[in-house]
C-alpha cells in the first residue's frame, strides 16, 4: 500500500438519546491508499453510514483520530471542513439528491459554485463531467425526466466535478434494479482504472465484489478486512 | 462567484413564489403596500411642493405679503378667541395698503379680497364663482397670463369700473366653444359687468383647478359684492435697490406707527415673507411625512411578518437540500446569503409593485387635480432600499436556521 490517504485510529462515535448512550463506532482503526477501491459491509446498524459521514467529514468523531491527507479532521472548524468537503470528497447518496428544479448541467456546477469556480469554467467543467459519466446528451434535463440510472449519473458527475481526493458511495444502487446496479458499478470501475479513489458502502455482497478490498463491519467495530480482487471488466 | 449564487437565490425565491402564492400574495401585498405609500405620498408632495415654488416664483422672489394674521400650518378653530387669536387684530384696510405703496421702498402694492358669489350671461347662471377684487398690478402677483384681452387699467380701477377678467374654466362654462368672451356683457351679484380679458392660472395648489374664478377691481368688489369683511390683504413688491427684508422693515414700522403700537407691543398684523410660508409648508410637509412614515412601516411589517413565516416554510422543505449543499461544500455564510436573498427577493417583489402602483397614483393625481405630482428619485431608491432591509432583516432567523442545520441530519430528513 502507498502513503495512506485515509488514516484512522481508534476512531468512537456516541449519540447520547436521553439518558442512554449508542456507541454507533466502538474503535475503528483503519488506513486506506491512494487509489484504492474499497467496499464497506455489515449489517443494518453496524455503522457504516456513521462511518461514511465521518470520511466525508459531515460529521466529527467523539474520539480517536481522522487523518485526511495528512490533516487531522477533528481539529478543523466547521468552515473548514466545509472547504474539506468541497475540495477532497465527492458524495453519491443512495436517494441521489440532486436538486429537483435544476438542470443536471446545473446540478453538476454546484460544488464548483462553492468552490468559486468562474461561470464560464463551471460549464465546461460540468458538462465534461457529464461526459465522463455517458450523459453528455442529457444535460438540460431536469432529475424527473430522467432514469434513476441517470439521475445516479448525474450525481456522480457533481461528485467528480471538483476532481476530489475521494468518492464517498453510500449504497449508490441501493435505489436500482440489478442491471442499473450493474452500469453503475462500470462506471465506477472505469473511474477507479482512472486512478479514482473510491469508498462504497454496499449491503450486496456482488456489488461489493467490483472493489479491491473489503472491510466488514460488526457493533462498530471492524470484523474482517480482506482484500477481495475486483471482478471489474 | 457571488452574483451566480444570488442569482440562482433569485430564481429559487421566484419559484417558491409560484409554489407558495397565497403566503407569497401576503408579504408581497404587505410590503406592496408600504412602498405604495411612500411613493404616492412623496409624489403628491413633490407636486406641492413644485406649485408653491411656481406660486411664489411667479409673485417674483421679494414680493412679500400683508395679512391680519397668518396661520401657520392647519389650524382649526371652534370660532373662540382663544383658538383665534387673529379676532383681536383689526382689519387690513385699502387705507394701510395705500400707506405702504407711499413708502419710498415699495415700488408695487396689490389688495386682494374675495368671496363666492353668482355670475349670469344671459339665460346661463352660475352659483359659487370665486369672485376676487384686486389691484391693477394683481396678475404679477398671483401668476398666470392673460390669454386674450386685457386686464383692467389703473384708471378702470380708480373708477370702480364694472370690468371683469374670468379665467379660462369660467369662459367654457358660460359661453360656447369658439366664441370669444372679451365685450360680452355678463352680471354678477346681479350687477352688469364687461368681460376684458381671460386669465389662464398657473399651475397652483390654491388654484383649485377645475374652480370658475373672476377677478375685478377691488374699488368696485367693494361696493358690489356681498361678502365677509375683514379679509382683505395686499402683497408688496420691494424697489429694486432695496432687499426684501429691508422692505419688510420699512412696512412693519410704517404700519405699527399708523396703529399707535407702543414698543413692547406685537404686530396685530402679519408680514408674510415667502421664506416664512415655505417655513410653514415645511411643516406641513413634516406632518405628510410622519404620517407616510407610520403607514408605510405598517405595510413593511405585514410584509416582514410574511416573509419570516414564508421562508420558515420554505426552510423546512428544503431542508434536505440544505444538507446536499453542505455536503457538496457549502459553507454556514453561504447557506445564509442563499436564504436571505430569497427573502430579499420577495420583498423587492413586492415593492417593484408598489412602486408601480404608486406611481399610477401620482398619475392620476396629476390628471384629477392642479398638483403636478411626479414621482421622485429618492423615493424610489428609499422604497426599493426599505424593501431590500425588510427581506433581509426579517429574512434573518430562518436564513440563520438553515444555516445552523447539521449536515447529517438535513440529508436523513425526509
Ligand atoms: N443521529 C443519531 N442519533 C442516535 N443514534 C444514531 C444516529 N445516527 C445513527 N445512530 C445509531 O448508530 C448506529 C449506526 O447507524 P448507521 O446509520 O451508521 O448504520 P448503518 O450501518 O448505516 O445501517 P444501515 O445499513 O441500516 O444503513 C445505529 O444503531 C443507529 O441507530
Ligand atoms: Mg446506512
């Protein structure tokens, strides 16, 4: 493994509900490399999510340390970690979120909106994202007159726009059918041979099979972590 | 960078307009309506103001005036002395106006004095008709020019004359189209009276309009018109070395001696410069003003009152694209602007249509009466500023809310 781009040690997460504390992370420690392609599994509840709100720096840890880039996460100021976000990570969310009254185009310039990206850069930034992702036909198109496919697309374009360190996926087929499932997972594939950074959480043990590793998760702990060799075409 | 997200602030304020309309309709009627408010009030006032200043330029800029007492600002009186202290002055009379025209720096003096009375020609009679008595040199100091004819002479004056000068709306109303009034025979108080001349007025505030006014020699108003005496006054035109002030001077000391006022006594009379009559309308101004300013808040609450409830809404149900825009880097600051230009946006909405409705009301009180009402600059800018500073300032707790959303929660909100 190169340099770790993700270095994390011993990392807790608690929500206290009333008097009661849930200990959604009990001491997670775990590095990951540049251009690594890793899935995260377990079952319902055993914090993935949680995980995944931590990496993409959403959220911020009761203990242990996150090192992102050789930054430690936990001591940034929520402006900060806004600039993080923008800069290093790239989210695909299950339920897609893109917003329902722009233009995928439009949707796509969003991070480079915050990134105070120049308009006229931001169009050609955003529709050769869409390219990459096979949507360069469909970008005047609002999100309900698209597939969940392409909606899926479009929003890994806004993911990649900003060209982050990282792409976060948490459950990014979880909404589609196998064969939509199947043209995302290539798409992913085709980032990752880019030299993408990829992190997807994942329930299905053949989406989880298109990464190079995977660490299962169990009670917030980490239960195995093996490499798995990407079945990718 | 900033213009692409106002913009974009912009649209999606306009679109939560269209999705929102009753709520919407509120805060844009509210605000709509203070912005009317002030426009229509700044205009109506900027016409007064302008026909004052067409008044008292076209009574040329020394002319002062003379008068039994003047009356500040609006004054209403029950007829007690207390509350009309004015009862206890005498009456100007032609006898002062002739002393102060000896006065080596008066160069001009003109009576004035009037009533309502009826005037006839031939099978046509009018009630009503402001009938007024002047001095030969009175069309210099009320304004205005004579159309067609003359007005009446000195000598016509000295002789008490039956000559009458009608205005313009008096002629259409007592002869056809296309005839000429100038010699016809006309009566009034039931005396008969030879037209000489039309007068059209200027534009004035006290020019009433659409009013049937005359004018005659003040020797013969006297002697024919039925009338409430006590009224009359004069205006004085200054010679030309001396100041207005100076002038003003030379007659309050002239008219004091005549009057046998002792030293620690007040005028019973009133010098009027126009400096003093702008004072007064001044204030009067100051009153519209206080009035605009109390209406006007009163719509920009409604409208402030709806936009936080409009944008509370509007917070909520995007709540979860708030959280997207956190993920996708947006910072707390930049999550406010969003909202507070949404907010702003609806106010300016709403005061884009009252301005508009203001300044349809300036027209129509420039087509229905004298005063040349027009829309002033400043009102716009203070109306549309107003605007801005209510959607923001009442913008700023939900835009707060938004921005204090935790990322994690706004994107599990469903
Ligand atoms: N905001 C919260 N407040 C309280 N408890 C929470 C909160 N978020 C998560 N949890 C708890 O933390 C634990 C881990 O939740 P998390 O969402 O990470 O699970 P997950 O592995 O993503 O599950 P799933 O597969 O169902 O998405 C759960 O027990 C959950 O109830
Ligand atoms: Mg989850």
């Amino acid at each position: 493994m190169s340099e770790p781009i993700i270095r994390i040690r011993d990392l807790t997460r608690h929500y206290e509900m009333g008097t009661e504390t849930v200990q959604a992370l009990r001491g997670v420690s775990l590095d990951i490399g540049r251009n690594e392609y890793l899935a995260i599994m377990g079952p319902s509840g055993s914090g993935k999510s949680t995980m995944m709100n931590m990496i993409g720096c959403l959220d911020t840890p009761t203990g242990g340390e996150y090192w992102l880039n050789g930054q430690e996460v936990s001591q940034l100021s929520d402006d900060q970690l806004a600039r993080v976000r923008n800069k290093e990570i790239g989210f695909v969310f299950q339920t897609f979120n893109l917003l329902p009254r722009a233009t995928s185009l439009h949707n796509v310039e969003l991070p480079l909106v915050y990134a105070g990206v120049s308009s006229r850069e931001r169009r050609s930034r955003a529709s050769a994202a869409l390219g990459r992702v096979g949507l360069g036909n469909r970008m005047d198109h609002r999100p309900n007159e698209l597939s969940g496919g392409q909606r899926q697309r479009v929003a890994i374009a806004r993911a990649l726009v900003n060209e982050p360190s990282i792409l976060l996926a948490d459950e990014p087929t979880g909404n589609l059918d196998s064969t939509t499932s199947e043209e995302i997972m290539q798409v992913f594939a085709e980032l990752h041979r880019q030299g993408q950074t990829i992190i997807m959480v994942t329930h299905e043990a053949d989406i989880a099979a298109h990464a190079d590793r995977t660490v299962v998760l169990r009670d917030g702990k980490v239960e195995t972590d093996r490499a798995t060799h990407g079945v990718a075409a | 960078m900033n213009v692409a997200r106002a913009l974009e602030g912009v649209g999606i304020a306009l679109d939560s307009i269209r999705s929102n309309k009753v709520r919407a309709g509120l805060t844009i009627l509210g605000v709509a309506i203070g912005v009317m408010v002030v426009i229509a009030m700044a205009s109506a006032i900027t016409g007064v103001n302008r026909s004052i200043t067409a008044m008292l330029e076209s009574a040329g800029p020394k002319t002062f005036f003379v008068q039994r007492f003047f009356q500040g600002g609006l004054n209403i009186s029950d007829g007690s002395d207390e509350l009309s202290p004015w009862r206890k002055n005498p009456w100007i009379t032609v006898e002062d106006a002739e002393l102060v025209h000896q006065l080596p720096l008066v160069q001009d003096v003109s009576v004035s004095e009037g009533t309502e009375g009826p005037v006839s020609y031939e099978d046509i009679s009018l009630k009503g008709v402001l009938i007024a008595g002047f001095g030969p040199s009175w069309v210099l100091v009320t304004g205005g020019e004579i159309v067609s004819g003359r007005t009446f002479t000195s000598a016509e004056y000295a002789a008490g004359a039956h000559v009458a000068v009608v205005n313009d709306k008096l002629a259409e109303s007592l002869f056809p189209r296309g005839v000429d009034p100038v010699g016809k025979r006309i009566r009034v108080f039931g005396q008969p009276f030879t037209i000489v001349g039309v007068h059209v007025e200027a534009a004035s505030l006290f020019g009433g309009g659409d009013q049937v006014r005359m004018a005659m020699p003040h020797t013969t108003f006297v002697k024919v018109a039925d009338y409430r005496k006590g009224w009359m006054d004069f205006s004085v035109l200054p010679v030309a070395s001396a100041t207005s002030l100076e002038a003003q001077e030379e007659v309050i000391s002239a008219l004091r001696a005549k009057r046998g006022l002792k030293p620690m006594q007040e005028n019973n009379f009133a010098v009027l410069s126009q400096d003093k009559i702008l004072d007064s309308f001044n204030n009067i101004t100051a009153g519209f003003f206080a009035v605009m300013v109390a209406l006007s808040g009163v719509g920009l609450m409604v409208g402030g009152v709806g936009v936080v409830a409009i944008m509370m809404i509007s917070v909520t149900e995007r709540t979860r694209e708030i959280g997207v825009r956190k993920a996708l880097g947006a910072t707390k600051r930049e999550i406010m602007f969003q909202f507070l230009v949404e907010a702003a946006t609806l106010t300016v909405v709403g005061g884009t249509i009252g301005l508009a409705l203001g300044a349809l009301i300036a027209v129509a009180i420039r087509s229905n009466t004298t005063i040349p009402a027009s829309v002033p600059l400043w009102s716009v800018v203070v109306s549309l500023a107003a605007s801005v500073v209510t959607g923001v300032l009442f913008g700023l707790y939900p835009a707060f809310r938004a921005a204090r959303l935790d990322p994690v929660e706004a994107l599990r909100f469903e």
